[in-house]
C-alpha cells in the first residue's frame, strides 16, 4: 500500500504561510512592502485589535488588472522575477510570490484595486484560499488590501498571539523599519480609529525625529552623528549617536539597498568604532544606510528577507569602522554647544547632570522616605559619581535579590531595634557607619532608601493601596507611539501605586495624580524615567514590569548623595532596612551593606 501523497493545495498554503506569516506584524510588513514595490507615494495602514480582527492597507500605487489581482493570490506568482539570474539584481522589496497566497490562506482578505488606465477597478474576495467573489467595482487608482480575522483557520496559531498591546508594539516596529527607509513617502497608521503616526514626506532625518522625537525632550536627531562615506564597493551613510547619549537598550537599525537587515557582525564593527567611549553595558543608537550593488548581496537566505549575506563582509566591516570612527573622531575635536539644553535627566544615564546641590527633607515622624526635592536637581555632588550607579544585574534573572558568594553579614541586633542614634555616623554624607558583631558597617544611604521604597511600592501595587496626591494643575505627558502603547499596558500597575493619568489625544497623557512619596516633584522625568527603565531592562510579564515600575519609581524619589542626615533619620533608615529580609543589595543587584572587619581593621595598624 502506498503511503506517500500529495497535500491539498489550502493545506500546503497554509504549512507555507506558517514561514512567512507569523503574526500581524509579518502579515503588515508583507503589504506595506507590496505598496511600495507598486510605486506608493501615500500609504495608510488601518489596524483593529492589534491586527487580530482587521489589518487593512490602502496605497496609491499603479493598481493591478482584473486578471493580475487574480493571478496575485496564486503562489509564486510575481511580476518581480522571470529568470533565477534575477534574483542577483534585485531592487524590489519582494519577490518570492509568496505572501499574498500565505496571507489568504490564514485569513478573509478582500481586495479592491484599479489602475490609472482603466475606469472600473476589480474586487476580490478570498477566505482560507477559496475565492469567495471576483467583480467589477468603482475604486480609486491604487490597492486597498483588508485582512479580516488572522489565522481564523488556524486556532492553535491564535491562540499563541500574545496580548493586543505586545502585539501593537510588534506591529509599529515592523513599520518603522519600512518608514526609516521611504522617508519620502507619505504614511499613515490607524489604530482603533486613533491616529497613532502620521509621517509625512521629508528627510531621514526628519522621520528619525518624527518616530523617536518627543515634544517634552530634548531632540533626538540633535544627538546624533551624521556619517557619509563612497567607495567603489560601497556606500555607508547614515547617523550614529554621541557616545555621552549612549542607553542600554538602544535604536539600531541597518538598512541595504531601502531593506532593513539584521547583521551582527556589521553591529560588532560599530561597536568596535565606539571602544573605551562605552560605559558598561551601553549601546549606540545608530541609523545606517548601505548602498550596494545587488550582484554583491543575497537576499534569499530567509522568508523574512532580513538576513542578508554580503560577498565581502570583512571589506564592509573595515568600511564601516573607520566611517563611524572618522564622524565620532570629527564630533570629539569640535563638539557642538547647545546652550538650550533644559531637558529632563534620564537617571541613571550619567548626562547632562546639573551640579546643583539637593534639598531633601525626611520627616521621622511618619517615615524617613518622603523627599521634596525637584527630581532634575537630585543628582550626586561628588566626583566619581558616575561609578555609584554600576551596570545592573541582567534583566532575565528570575531572582529579584541574586545570591551573591560572599559571608553572610551577621546582623547587629534584632530588626536594629536595639540601636540607637547615638551608634550611628554618616561620612561625606553618601554612608551611614555603624559597629556589627564583627567589624565596622559601611551602609550606602542612596541604595538602603532604594531598597526600602522598593519594598514599600511593591507592596502598594500588589495589593492596590498606593496613596495619591492630586495636582492642582495637570502637567502633560508627551509621548512616541511605541512608549504610548507600552504605558497603556503599565497603566493598572501605575494607578495601583498612586498615578491618576488620563490620555488627552493619541501621543498625549494628561497627569492628574501622582503618588504622595513624589510631594512637590515633577511627575513628568519620574514617568520617562519608569518608561525607559522597563524598555531597557526588559519585561515581558507583569511580574517583571511591577518590579521595574516600583524600582525606578524607588530610585527616582530615594534620598541622594550629598545629603546629611540627622541622627534621627539615620535611625529611622537603618531599622527600616534591617527588617527586610534582602537588606544587603538592592533588588537589582547592587550592594547596600559593606563590612570592614576586625581582622582587616587591624592588619591596617
């Protein structure tokens, strides 16, 4: 008995779609480059539930004849290619013949399009690769492709689609890395009819300033470095940022031919261009551009079509250090000065750091965390302050408080409640000193305050008890589309802790509340700064975000160095920190109490 056949055409589809068509970003990214191989100028992308209910683009491109919007549906049919050999002179985003029939084969889609030369255009409907409807309708010059329940067919494909916010910001990062390259097309995306990005036609830079931008910060496009070189292999342009604006997670992008790539080695050789300029775990952004003959490149190696193999790789690499070292080399002779820098401070990026002296007050009476200061002017006084804020413990650890091989630190007295003032000593205002059973505690006051906040606010959004302070004048929060979808998934957590936030338009939040640990500070850096820290350090569960939330909401309001303490808020900080079951780091990892012990005390005299 035989027992090799052939699959049904819809069951080879849709195995063939689970390549190419993973999410609704793939599905986007598939008919955004479609619109663009058709000559866009103007393209809308309209989204519904994150993509799960409709996904429709609409462009002005040249439109397709009734028999070849029927003929696009068929797989590995394509206008792209007639020969293999074209496959090496490629200046087209797709190519393949593959995406339209792996879209139709996971979805319902129904396409209108008409060229300029006809009078009607051709309606097309389509469910699950059976064609529903084909017939003559009045439609503008162009394609409007609507996608109506992904992967309808395909539950357990569905099922594993995460949650409309994840999948939100998948969807805008897919766009942006075809609007960073079409700087001169004009873009559109809708969200649940909000207008979440309306880009329209300019410079690069303009569109690097229009995506990542933020009204209530300084410019982003102001901290970067244009590089340019020519050469006969290839040409490199494009912006790198300063090395002093460097973060941990960082806007990288590379683009060959109007493609964006992934290319790790070429990342190494921008990395290596930035050596001894890094501090940490830092990374550059960077915008990279690379014009190449097509004959050079093999664009074929993935169905996404973002790896790309390069036939002198080790030639580029050169190429591109040097170019990114001649532009940083260039910005280090001759700085620019920009004498309207009144940003916000992303703590803990070691820039643009006022030196101002803090004013922070800490009432004993009802606990010693309450700081007045402004949160712009909280910042060290002390040379060498950058090496208090030490690169933190990796974001993917599951334990909050790692273990660390070092002695156990024996405790001086039970829950400190045995101490008094008179036993403790502040020096240079940044350590509390104190005498244990076995030599002389070094106790970091910053980081102790960290960690007992940290315990406070984790408690407050578990249980949804954070007190709150109205404002009595609303500030208003500004914010990139990406970081608007990411605080709509924060946002139960940052009300449970005490923030009353409420969205004014579709890049805006109108501040009502904070919490009243913040007193008198602005919420506004104190928000950007939670943002940042959950994008940088990474949190995919709500665990991981209540944890990055409570901990910059602790680091922001925390007393700081530089500031003296009298004898009764030395006590009252040590005995709070001393009933934490994790009092010698803090919950990312760095350390709070530090022994000098007797033995080394006397080695010493």
């Amino acid at each position: 008995m035989d027992v090799i056949h052939l699959l049904p055409d819809n069951v080879a589809n849709q195995i063939a779609a689970g390549e190419v068509i993973q999410r609704p970003a793939s599905c986007l990214k598939e008919l955004v480059e479609n619109s663009l191989d058709a000559g866009a100028t103007r393209i809308q992308v309209l989204v519904r539930d994150a993509g799960r209910t409709v996904l429709q683009v609409i462009d002005n491109g040249c439109g397709m004849s009734e028999s070849d919007a029927r003929l696009a549906f068929e797989r590995h049919a394509t206008s792209k290619i007639r020969q293999a050999q074209d496959l090496f002179s490629l200046r087209t985003m797709g190519f393949r013949g593959e995406a339209l029939p792996s879209i139709c084969a996971v979805s319902q889609v129904e396409m209108q399009t008409r060229r300029a030369e006809d009078e009607t255009g051709t309606l097309l409907e389509i469910h699950g690769s059976d064609v529903i409807r084909q017939e003559v309708c009045s439609c503008p010059v162009g394609t409007n492709i609507k996608v109506s329940n992904l992967f309808f067919n395909v539950p357990v494909r569905r099922k594993f689609l995460k949650t409309d916010q994840t999948e939100l910001r998948n969807l805008l990062t897919e766009f942006y890395r075809i609007v960073l390259v079409y700087p001169k097309t004009h873009f559109t995306f809708v969200h649940n009819d909000e207008i979440l990005l309306e880009l329209p036609s300019g410079s690069e830079k303009q569109r690097i300033e229009a995506i990542f931008g933020n009204p209530s910060r300084n410019s982003f496009t102001a901290n970067l470095v244009e590089i340019s070189t020519d050469t006969e292999l290839v040409s490199i342009r494009g912006f790198v940022s300063k090395p002093e604006n460097t973060t941990r997670k960082a806007e990288q992008y590379f683009f060959v031919n109007g493609r964006y790539m992934r290319h790790p080695y070429f990342q190494k050789a921008v990395l290596t261009a930035y050596s001894g300029m890094l501090p940490g775990e830092y990374q550059p952004s960077f915008f990279i551009y690379f014009d190449i003959s097509p004959e050079a490149i093999d664009v074929n190696i993935h169905p996404t079509k973002t790896e790309i193999k390069f036939a002198d790789e080790q030639t580029i690499f050169q190429i591109l250090m040097a170019s990114v070292r001649e532009a940083l080399g260039k910005f280090t002779l001759a700085p620019q000065i920009d004498f309207d820098t009144r940003g916000s401070i992303d703590i803990p990026m070691p820039t643009n750091r006022p030196a101002s002296a803090p004013q922070v007050t800490i009432d004993p009476n009802y606990n010693p965390f309450h700081t007045r200061e402004s949160f712009a002017n909280r910042q060290p006084s002390v040379k060498g302050w950058d090496q208090l804020y030490a690169t933190p413990a990796s974001p993917k650890q599951s334990v909050i408080y790692p273990d660390r091989m070092e002695p156990e630190v024996p405790q001086p007295a039970a829950d400190g409640e045995t101490l008094t003032a008179d036993s403790l000593w502040q020096y240079a205002d940044k350590y509390i000193l104190m005498s244990g059973e076995n030599g002389l505690w070094l106790i970091n006051q910053h980081r102790a305050h960290v960690a007992v906040l940290y315990a406070q606010l984790s408690d407050q959004i578990r249980q949804d008890q954070g007190a709150m302070q109205q404002l009595l004048f609303p500030e208003v929060l500004h914010l990139p589309a990406d970081e608007m979808v990411l605080i709509a998934t924060l946002l139960p957590d940052l009300r449970a802790i005490g923030f009353d936030l409420e969205q004014l338009t579709p890049d805006s939040y109108s501040v009502q509340g904070i919490p009243s640990q913040l007193a008198n500070q602005s919420a506004l850096p104190v928000l950007q700064h939670i943002l940042t820290e959950v994008r940088e350090r990474g949190a995919g569960a709500r665990e991981e975000w209540q944890h990055q939330i409570a901990l910059a909401l602790a680091e922001s309001i925390a007393i700081p160095y530089g500031k003296h303490l009298s004898a009764d808020e030395r006590l009252h900080l040590v005995q709070s920190l001393l009933r934490l079951p994790q009092y010698r780091h803090t919950p990312d990892g760095k350390t709070i109490v530090s022994v000098l012990t007797d033995e080394e005390i006397g080695k010493r005299f």
